[in-house]
C-alpha cells in the first residue's frame, strides 16, 4: 500500500471550546474513513485484475482473500491516529481547564447557536450591582445558558476588573451566580466608601439651624452609613460646622475619633444654650422699660385658652414644646423626639400590644414603649421621677404629651389659667 500522510494537530493551536475539538476529531474520522475506502477500493481493483488472468475460481478466491491483512492493518492504524488525536485533544482541554478561573463544565459547554455579544463594559470603578443586573436583563433577553452567562459576562470586563479575574484560583466559579457574586463583593465595598464620602461631604449647617439640631443631623446621616470610616466622620463634622467657638477649638486641638469630636461639639452646645438662657432670664430681671409700659398702656387683656406647654429634662436633654394634658391617661413620646434622643442613649423600644384611641380621631398602633427621667424644675424646686412614654409615629406639633400618669407622679396641680403646674 502507498504511504499515508499521519493525522495531526499541531501544538500551537488553540482550542476554544469541546464543540470545537469534537469537530476536529469528527473531521479527521472522516478523513480516516476516506483513506480506507481508497486502500479498499484498490486492493479490489487489485484483485479483480488477478481474477482475470487466473483459471479458476479457487485462485480468485485466494487473491481476494489475501487483501484482508491488508485492510486490517489500516483499520489498525486509522484507529491509532483517531486514539491519539483525542488523547491530545483531551489533554489540552485539561490542561487549560486547570489554569483557568472558570470550572471545567463551563469551559466545556458549547455556545448556542444564537449567541449575540454584549457592548457592556466593566472597569471596576462603576456600580458592580447595577452591572450585574444590566447583564442578566439582556441574559434573559437571549436565552443564555448558565455558562454561557459566565463566559459572556467575562467578555464585559475591562482593565483592573479583568486583572482581578484573571488572578482568580482555577476552577473557583462554578456557575453565573458565582461569578457575579464574587464580582459585588470585590467591587461593592470602594463604590460605597466613595458614597459615603461624598454623602458626608455634602451635610451643611444651614444658616439658622442650632448646633445641637445640625449635630444631630449629622449624626443621624453617619448611622445611616454603617461602613463609614472614622476619620471620614470626624472631618466632614468639623469642616460643615460653622465659624463659632466649637469650629476653632476642634481646629487648634485636633480630636482623634468621631466619638470625641461629637462629645466636645456637645460640651460647646450646652454651654452656648446655658449663655442664651442666662442672657433671657437678665432680660426679664431688668423689667420693663419707661418705653415699654408706655406701649402697654391701654392694652385690655382678655380671658385666654392657650395649651399649657412646658420645657422638660428628659433624659438629661432639654426637651421643649412638652404639652400638659390633664385629659390624657398615657404619657406620649412622638418618634422624632425619641430619634433625637437616642442618638447617645442607644435604647431599644419595648413591644406594646394596646392600641391608642381617640388619639388624632382613631386608632393608633404604638411603635412601643421606653422608660425614662423627667426632670422639672430647677435648683432647689428640682424633682426627677421615672415616666414610661408610649411612642408615636405621628405627625405633631409637639415633642412629648404629659399625661395624668406623670403629672400624678410628681403629685402636680395643673392651673391652664393660670399657665403654671405646682407640685411639692
């Protein structure tokens, strides 16, 4: 038989998908096939040529039947090069599933036939989330397969997102999920930071807001952002603060956390109110002027039905716009008050399963229930007592409604005419 030319695959070809090397493999079956039908088709030429020139039928025979080994030998070897072509098309195959971030399966899947690529990009400094599901919206829209998905959502990233990829241990994702797992985690941590900043960046103390209304804020705006840093915190405080005694202290000692720079904001607070109280109560010790009882001459004053409402100490904070209600049987907290007073005490409501009638017309569900000092009064008329307020998430004009709860606690008289409470 004539020389036959060997199949191979040369080894700098890339093999992308199983799709791909069964094809290969099919192809050069093919080609095993064709060699054999020529060898055949010869050796019969071969044979019905000596059949002619022979005399009998026995001699045919024997001529047909010594092309056998020869077709057996070719058969032999056809089968040896398809064995050893897959054998190093399987070895390729492992030896790139080994190396690579995605799992064998995903590798090995074959692409659909309506494949379509994406134009979505991802560099590592946008949303990771917002990507992700941007992908699996068109994923959806084209029937990808899982892995399909994975090796798609590959071709979408780009720069430091690539690097990070490509640094993956082999084999490490196994399906879409996975992947886009892996990818928020990486990536969602330096989007939030960079939220955070800008978020805290962004808080002003506006031009007639009290320091201590403005701290708050800015507290309340940080618990919001339970990932932000420390530094972040305390810097963004001081720079949004403004010029005033606090602002300079914070600049010329610097503090070194949040938490110390909120105590000493704290500290300039009250000193700054207990200033202005002092300046009023100077005010009215003065009493009236020549010009103002001028004015007041000939002014009727009239019978009144104004509300009873008080300054309280609650929690050792100054509570304004406390309304005395000799009418209501519960104490009453609205939740912003409680918001703004929790921001140092850090207490959890109670559960309260009694609804709340004729309260705003209806029926009103308590978000629960939290006990704390009142305090009224000052210096040697100071009384303190434990008051448990059921708080409201309503909307009112008031901080705290004072029920005949307290007010019977500090044994109090209550005089609307008057506009005064009495209590020993």
């Amino acid at each position: 038989a004539p020389p036959r030319a060997a199949v191979q695959v040369p080894d700098q070809q890339v093999i992308m998908t199983r799709q791909e090397m069964q094809q290969m493999v099919a192809e050069a079956a093919a080609q095993a096939v064709q060699q054999v039908t020529n060898s055949l088709s010869r050796a019969t030429a071969t044979s019905n040529t000596v059949a002619g020139s022979r005399q009998n039928a026995e001699e045919d025979e024997f001529s047909y039947g010594g092309g056998e080994p020869t077709h057996d030998r070719e058969m032999e070897r056809m089968a040896e090069q398809l064995r050893q072509l897959q054998a190093k098309v399987d070895g390729r195959a492992e030896r790139r599933a080994r190396g690579h971030p995605f799992s064998a399966d995903i590798l090995a899947a074959p692409l659909q036939n309506n494949y379509k690529d994406t134009n979505l990009v991802f560099d590592g400094t946008s949303d990771p989330s917002r990507h992700v599901r941007t992908f699996e919206n068109m994923a959806v829209l084209h029937g990808y397969t899982d892995p399909v998905s994975c090796r798609a959502f590959l071709s979408t990233l780009r720069g430091g997102a690539l690097d990070w990829f490509q640094q993956l241990p082999p084999g490490s994702i196994v399906d879409f999920e996975d992947f886009a797992e892996k990818l928020t985690n990486q990536y969602s941590s330096a989007v939030a930071q960079e939220k955070m900043y800008l978020t805290l960046m962004a808080i002003r103390q506006g031009e007639k807001e009290s320091p201590r209304k403005y701290v708050a804020r800015y507290n309340q705006a940080c618990l919001e952002i339970p990932s932000a840093v420390d530094e972040v915190k305390a810097g963004g405080l001081i720079r949004s603060l403004r010029a005033g005694p606090c602002r300079t202290s914070l600049a010329k000692t610097p503090a070194h956390t949040y938490d110390e720079v909120f105590r000493r904001c704290r500290k300039y607070i009250n000193l700054e109110e207990t200033e202005a109280e002092f300046a009023k109560l100077e005010e009215l010790g003065r009493g009236e002027s020549r010009k103002e009882k001028a004015d007041a001459a000939g002014v009727v004053v009239v019978p009144h039905n104004d509300a009873l409402v008080i300054t309280a100490e609650v929690a050792g904070f100054d509570v304004k716009r406390v309304f005395i209600d000799t009418g209501s049987s519960v104490d009453i907290m609205f939740y912003d008050c409680f918001v703004q007073i929790n921001l140092e005490l850090n207490v959890e409501l109670k559960p309260v399963a009694t609804a709340l009638y004729g309260f705003n017309g209806g029926e009103v569900m308590p978000m629960g229930e939290v006990t704390l000092s009142v305090a009224l009064g000052k210096g040697a008329t100071r009384k303190v007592r434990m008051v448990r307020f059921v708080v409201v998430g309503a909307e009112s004009s008031y901080n705290i409604i004072m029920g005949r709860t307290s007010l019977n606690a500090f044994q109090a008289v209550v005089s609307t005419y008057h506009m005064t409470i009495k209590y020993p």
